[in-house]
C-alpha cells in the first residue's frame, strides 16, 4: 500500500512511497498561486498559497496525491479501504470532497495549527471526481515541522490523531498502529544484552540483533513499525544531500520488491514512487521502481504567481551513469 | 555485516552489499590477463583470465571484496566472524592466504565445477596481507549460471555447500542457515488463508499478510531469510535494465540503515556499496550508501590484455538529476 | 493476569484462571436463593437465583471472581488496568458498583439475552466497597450456551462486544484483542506447507510447526491468542470427566509458571487458582498453583432455598497419590 | 514429541513429557538389583543398580522410556527423527542396541561422569528388539545433580553434548537448538524496558511482556526455548511438594493439548504423560493426560534385592475430589 514520514534535520522533509499494482499515470505538479481552484461545495479560490507534489492530472485538476506547500505545510493521503467512511454534504460545515482535501487544506494554511481550525467545520463528503474515478477510501497525514497529525473518516466520524512519530501507513486505524509500538519497546539498534537467564552465556553472535523481532514483511501494520524504527533512529548530516539521502534510505526500508507481495491474477504491489520534499525550500524529490537516481524539481525556479499548472511527467527508466 | 546474492533473467548476475561503520577505501579494480599475480606459495602466475570487481588495492595488489571474470564466474567473500578458522601451510595442499582467495579462484576456474576441483586441494591459511591488514574471518560464494556454493573454513576443516538459494550472508554457518528457512515456509507473497479456525472469519486487512512472520531486523539471520524471500519470490522483465533494476532492489530489502545498526561509540554500521555485475557481460553496476544512482564500469571497454591495475574510484555523493 | 474461556461439549463450561502475586483469600461461595443481596442503589433482594463461584467473603459479602447461576449463566471479572473507567450514580440508570456487577447479574438474569437487556440500562459506579478495597478495574465476561459477550465500562463509554472466540484476557481492549486474531490466521494445527517457494524443498522437521508463530510469553494479547487457539482447536470426548480434564488443559495452555513474571521485589505473577465450572450442572471444579488434582463442588447438593452464604474453603497443597 | 527437563532445589529432580498420538501401554517399572540383565553382545547382567522409570514391558524386558538409578543417575530418550543414525556391531566396541541403551547405563553408572567413561567405548546398534517393534530414532539426556549431557548419534557419529540448560526436546540437532536460545536472549521476566526509542513513551501495558517473542507453538525448537525460559527462571521452595509442584509447572509449559497438533486422519499428539523423579530419593511421580492428579511410586518401599521387574499400571482417568 503506502508510507509517509516526516524528518528533520537543519531542513523539514515530507514524503512518501506510493505502493500499488500499477500507476494511474502521476507527475509532479505545481499549483500557481492563481490558479483557480473550483471546489464543489465552495466559491472558486483565485488566490492562494502554490503547492508541489504528486498528481495525476485530470480534466486540468491535480489529483494530489502528496504535497507541500510554499509555506512548508505537507499533506499525503493513503489507503485505509474497509475502515474510511466519508458522508453527505450537510449545512453549516465546510464540505470538501476527499479528492479536493489536499488541496483545500494546503492552499489555505500555514501551518498544522491552521489546518486544525479548518478541520474543525470539515465534513469529508462521499463526491466523487467523476462517474470514472471511484472515491478512493483513505486518511491523511498533514505535517509541518513542529507536529504531525493524522486524520481518519471513520464511522464513528472524524478523528483527529497526535503523531508523535511522524509516519503513516494503511489499516488498521491510527490509534492501533501506535499502540502496537508497545509491543516492540525492548527492540534495540544497540547490541542486545542477556535477559533471558543470568546462568547461560548466551551472545550476541551478529550485529543487529538487538532489533530482532522487528517484522520484515510488506503488511501495513509491519511497516509502520519498521519504518517508525529506522526514521526514529536514524542518523544523517544535516547537509541538503545527506538529508535526502537518508530520507530515502528511510523510506527504503519499507519498499515493496516486486513479487513479494501478490495481488492476484499475476499482479504484484510495488513501490511505484518514493518522493522526499524539502517543505522549507519547496524542492520536491523522487525516485520511481525503475529509476533509483534521485530527480527534483525546484518550485522556486518556477513563477508561482502563474495560473496554469506547471507538469513534470516523472523520467522513467533506469538511470545508468557509465564509468567508462 | 553483508549480503551476496545472484539472479538469473537472460543474463546471471552476482551482488553484494558490503556493511560496516567504515571503509578501507575500496574502489572497482580491473585486474588484466597478463597482471603478474604473485601468490605467497604458488609461481606468478603471468597469464590468466581477466576479472573485474570490487577491491581495496593495496601496494598493488587488488583486494577484492567481490569480482566476477571475463568466463561468468562470481566470488565474493563475506564476514564470517567467531566461526573461520584458516591453517598453516602443509605439503600437498593448495596453500592459498584468505586475501589471496578471491583472484586464485576467478583467475583460474571459468565454472563452479572448475572451481570444486582446485578447492579438493585447497589449504587456506592463516597469512595476512601484512601487519596492518589482520586475516579476515570470512565464507565465500562462488557462482557461475548454472550453481551455486559456499565454502566455510572451520574448525572441523573446510566445508563445501551446494547452495539452492542463491544468497549468502554471515553467522551462523551456511548450514543452520539454510535449515531456518523450514521454520518460515508457510509464509507466502500471496493473501494469507484461513488455517487457525473455520468457525472464525478471520480475514486479511492488509496487502501484504502473506508474509507476516518474516524477519525484519538487520541481524544475519534475519536478512538471510529476508533476502532469500525477496530473491525467490521475485519478478522481473529480462532487459538489462530491468534485470540490474530488479536486482538492486533484492538486496535492497536488506540495506542496513544508519543509525539502525549501533557498533558502539556513535558508530553505526551501514550499507557502504551495493554491487551488481551482469557476470555474462563483465559489465559491474555499483551504488553507495550517499549515492543512488547506478554507476557502471564496462570490463569489455578496457584493454583485458594490459598488465596493470585498471581502477575507477567510487562516484560519491548524491548524483541529483534536477528537472528544472 | 488472568484468562476466562468457555467451552461446550455435551454440556456447557464456563472458568477462568485468576493469575496475581498474592491471594486476597478466595473460597467457593455458594449464594442460595433467599441471601439477601443489598444493592447501594437498589432495594434489599430477597429472592433471586442461587449462584456459584469463586468469591472473597467480607463481611458476609460475597465478592465474586466468576460465578455461575443455577440458569447456567457464567460471568468473570477481569483485570482491566488502565482501560476501565466507572462513573458517579446518575438517575435514571441502574447504578450498580463493579463489586456487584457479578451478583446483581447472575441473582437475576438467566440468560446472556436477558443480561442484556439489563446492561442497556446500567451505570457502572465507581463506588468502592469499603476503604480496604479500592474499586478494582475490570472488564467482564458473560456467557451462556448459546453465545458469550463482553462488557467494557471505558472513556468513550460502556461497550459491549459479541465474543465469538469464548475468551477473556486483559489489556487492551476486546475489539484490538479480537482483531489481532487476524495476524494469526495462517497458524495451523495441521503440518505447514511450504508457500514459501515452490523452488527450495523446505520442509516440516517438527511435528507441530503448522502454528509457528504462536506466542509464547505470558502478557495479555498473547495468552489471548494462545487460549483462543487451544480453544478454537481443542478435540474431547463429551462426557463430564472428559470435559472438564480438557477445559483444564485449554486454561493450561496459558498458565503462568511462577518466576516467568516478575512483578518487582521478588514477587512473581503466579496462577493462584483455576476454575471450571458445568453450568449446566452447577459443580464447580478448581485447581491451584499447589494442589493440581482437581477438586469440585457439586451446588445441587447443597440446599439452595437457604439465607445464609455456604462457603468452601480451598484445598490447599498437593495432593499426592502414592500407589506403593 | 516430547520435553524432558532436569530440575535442583535441596534434591534432584528429573523427568519429561512423552507427547505422542497414541500409547503402547507404559506403566512405571521398577527393575530390581538382581533381575537378570541380557544385553545382546554382553554377558547376562547378574547383579547391577536398581532401575525406576517409565517402561514398557516386553517379553519381561523393561523397555524404559525415562528412568532414575538408585544412585541418582537419569536418563531418557526422545525422539530424534530423520537425525539418528545407529551401525552396526564392531569389534573392540561395546555394541548396545537403541532399546538396551537406557538401562545399559543406569545399571552401570553412579554418575554422569562415569556414563561418559562407557560412551567412549559406545557404539549404538541399528537391532530392533524384535520385528514388531521396529527401532525408534532417539537421542538421549543423561543428567546427576552435577551435570547433564545429551547423546546423539548422526551421520558423522556419535556426539556427546554438555547441556548447561537441562532440557531436552527433538529436532533440530541439540547443538543447534542451544545455539538459537541466543535469538532470545533479551526476553526477560522481568518488565521490559524501552529502548526503541527515548524519544516516545512507549509502556508496558500488561504484566509478561518482558518476555514478547517466546515462541508459543508446540514445535520442538518452540518447546526447546519456552521450557528453558521457565526453568531457568522457575522460583519455589524447597520442600518435596514444592519442589515437585514446581517441576510439573515448569513441564506444563510445553503441554500438549488434544487438537492443537493434528498428525493425520484426525489423530492428535498429546502428552501423553508426565513424569518427575526424585532421583536422589527414587520416588517415581507422574500424571497422565487425563489424570492431572500426581500419582507417586517410592523405589525404596519395594525389595530392590529381587530379580523380578515390579509393575505399576498408571492411575488412568481424572481423579476428582469432592468436596461436599
């Protein structure tokens, strides 16, 4: 399915893997200032804040999958099938389809403060974009450099989580992801120590086994602990190089190999893309299954005060650097 | 510590990651026919197959970590700590210094089958390089298309093992390695089934479930079941871009994080390169840990019939591609 | 802490172990029909079901660990640490005190149907029953032949579960306890097949390893899914000897062995009791930590139109058979 | 299969679980000093130890599964399929069959150290007792209260282990099955600590969760690590009954319920039954799977000067005490 994290260094950085079975055709994309947003339960925004990030264009809309905006605001959405419940429009709250929630939220605010007002009056409605285009079943992780927070539509409505540790994955819910961190408190990245009887003279006969127990499969819930394990420990440069590189590895340790994980009939989830925005600067990196160098697209070299979309269709294909 | 791998599509292909907290500054090191290879208990041997791999170069002499030669026939050698135990020269024998290993094998055997004849005389010994180089405790993997094995010095004597899996990493000894994998083989790429009770509706929530069980953690062990999952389970198309694609991403599920991997003192073991050599083509693809992007060194580009050294120092650093 | 199961052959059986450090002095208290049951916020109840269980009598109140009704309703107390929140008595409502939540369901309730209709109206006080006894935090188990529920006094509210398992533990709540069942539905009692690739022939050295991946320790959520894969699985024959030895062997499955929990200053979580009562019947069995053999008190033998509490103490220490 | 375990307080306590699907009809033996011992490549056996243990009689031949000396010397075989291997008789050794093997030491040796003076000369014969009974693949726990060692002959030979656990199960080889308790060396009793990550505050919200990751399924290597957990960790008094209690809790942890290990056409392994021995004072307990009662034998209450084995078919069938 997918995985977000945030992580900070001297800069703040939001991204994602997108994991699926094939690709609705995404690139990046960045929303001028003045483009004019038409949401179906609003007037139309002609002014706003320009957002970078991943989107499958449609009808001249972006799709957006994960994005940051010029104030340094990220927000992803991910699956949550089964357990995501969106309603009817009602009076009297704002009603904001789930395929116009990024956007809403990120051409509007400043800051997780910011969209925690708006989410205050938000009721997420069941539109869809079109008749082709189900409602996709998902919640959201919105973050700026100072807090993280989940949102989930559920039955019981709408919650809204403190993250503390700053990644998302699919089901179960929020709450119960975090919970089972619990379950993984003794896991170490330092050499284990013998516990287990003071009378045998066990050993450490690897390094790493400290963290023996952390689950290696591609299931969400095995994800989120891993990939909370390698983001909470991890170690970088603060430099802009290093801190990509390692946001990267990050994320890398929760990417989907092909075949691992079968969705039938031959198909198989992959990591589609990986994408790493530096939310300070508005410099919105990506990696796709079959290109692992690094490609980036800077929105400040952009005009952000245009009112077209500005694409990127993604580079595909292995990018070879020959030696010799 | 590492993990070596080798995949089949058109072509055979032969990995490794090296890990570890520190380099010894190792670069891709092509050693020509009519290098003059002086071995400590052989002649020189003035003229011998070409071989193109990975070796820290000392005084001349190529070190290598892992190579392949111009005939298709892969060795890497991979830490093997507290279990190596190596010999004093005898009459008889093949004497043959761990160091020295690597090149004997690849510049003499153009198969595995070759290769088992010269190690029916072989002798491994204790010499080191020289007094600032201490004799590595190590096991190998010898690979050409057609097999695979391993070879661990002990203290019972030498042990050769066929090798099904294609993927070797370090403690405990090849054998209980191999034998672990019977505690894993109900875990599956594909959606788990019901097998705990029929009067429960117990169901999958997650892509990926299949799988639940696997190891995650970075200990040998556990990266031994994980990649041999990824390895066995994978699939790819038979280009060569999508063969070196694929295969960086099997040993990807292994890459050591840092900060995932304390060795002490704020050291931190992590995935220093990863390499791929298309074994048929000569061609060696590389990345390091602060650099993503494939990098490839060409065998066939090089005057194979020289008598030096051909070496390529490692692309570092983040080779960012912007887009804009 | 503790586990509660049910279980149904030719007739139905309802027990629990109660696992603490200490023993507050338990007994089997048989409350005959015209005890006079005085409720805190209800009339004097003169005449009522006669029920049996395992109780601490203070001051001629029988405060009950599980019971079960002459109607062959069961229903336990469990420690429910952290999760449980009882609130002050509101008009309106039943205002019952968690001490008398056992009681003042079985006196009047003879099935979980009617248990039901009883809770739609209750209001769990956080009334203590003296100073000594702090309110104890709990969540319950109900059960009948025919379906089994658990009820939840939490933040959000009183909830109440269907149980389709038959099992109670502890933390955390019921709805992540049953929905962790999910992770385990490969596990088997059959011999695993080998799903992990059909290329390697891995196989099952071990009778018993179709439920690899079974927890072992002795904390909440793994002595749930444990009991509940005995219980799920269990095969007995269906007479009364039969039943009862199996049910005891289904709550052995979680017993805690004293010095695998430590709870501080040398004390150890120990099973102090474990019970099984045919509430079909009204006998009720035990065992303790010390004495393994089973011991039983049948209700029907005792006159149950009585006012006066029948108590039993405990068998105490081991009752050994020697045959020569 | 089975579980034997070794356990000290102020005596010796030895015994096991025999865990199969069905029964050849044991019952506890004892073989006097002068009961005429005919070994197959030996002279008869005159005058010897006397001999307590579980046994199936044969022809007036104790077939002993587990026994204790009188001098306090254990000993008892457990299965060990696809691993033994036996040879044939050779010359200058002494040649015991697999059935002979028990009693062949225990009528012979004070001590495990004088048990290993006759290993030396051992060789294992591939004899069956006789056509019906064909011979069974085992490897064996010799235990005093000094020391323990296990014996297991295999392909390469016979191999003598030190066992500083005291625990015995089946496959995988012994060496093997202690090398994977270092896997588990951070499980504890104790509460465990976070060391995850310092900067979340992750709890232990149930009591045992120190020991997260004890394997709870009924393999042999499963019941290998929970059985040494909770000895090696086990608390009692010193008493005989406490002593003994204990031994059967510390067993209890790797019972075999009915339907939790299905081998076939609706057959199920069971422990069949459990024994303890006081090996320092020869009282023989045991109960069965369905008589939990402990059922004892005294050595020392019998003639041990006859030459008749002395036979005690087991209490069979839940003795239940009531109590009123």
């Amino acid at each position: 399915m997918c995985t977000a994290a945030v992580y900070k260094t001297k800069d703040f950085y939001f991204g994602r893997t997108l994991d699926y079975d094939f690709s609705y055709g995404e690139e990046v994309v960045i929303t001028p200032r003045s483009y004019a947003f038409h949401f179906r339960n609003a007037e139309v925004m002609e002014r706003h804040y320009a957002v970078i990030g991943m989107a499958h264009v449609e009808g001249d809309y972006p799709l957006y999958y994960d994005a940051v905006n010029e104030r340094g605001l990220g927000m992803a959405g991910l699956n949550f099938v089964g357990n995501a419940q969106y309603r009817k429009a009602v009076q009297g709250k704002d009603n904001v389809a789930t395929f116009e929630f990024i956007p809403w939220i990120l051409v509007q605010c400043a800051t997780v403060r910011e969209a925690r007002e708006r989410l205050a009056r938000l009721n997420l409605t069941e539109d869809s974009f079109n008749r082709d285009l189900p409602v996709a079943q998902l919640h959201w992780i919105i973050a700026d450099r100072e807090e993280t927070i989940v949102i989930e539509a559920v039955k019981e409505g709408m919650k809204i989580y403190d993250n503390p540790v700053g990644v998302l994955t699919n089901n179960p819910p929020f709450g119960q992801q975090l919970f089972q961190l619990n379950n993984y408190m003794q896991l170490s990245p330092k050499e284990p120590r013998n516990h287990f009887s003071e009378k045998l003279s066990l050993r450490s006969y690897s390094r790493g086994m400290g963290a023996l127990g952390l689950p290696g499969d591609l299931s969400s819930p095995s994800r989120f602990v891993r990939a909370v394990f390698t983001k909470m420990n991890s170690v970088s440069g603060n430099s802009e190089a290093e801190s990509v590189s390692q946001f990267f590895h990050i994320l890398g340790s929760v990417e989907q190999q092909r075949g691992c994980c079968e969705v039938g009939d031959g198909k198989y989830e992959i990591t589609v893309y990986t994408s790493c925005c530096n939310a300070d600067k508005g410099i919105y990196y990506y990696t796709t299954y079959e290109n692992r160098q690094i490609t980036a697209i800077d929105m400040q070299k952009e005009d952000l005060e245009g009112n077209q979309l500005i694409k990127f269709p993604l580079v595909q294909g292995e990018q070879i650097k020959m030696q010799n």
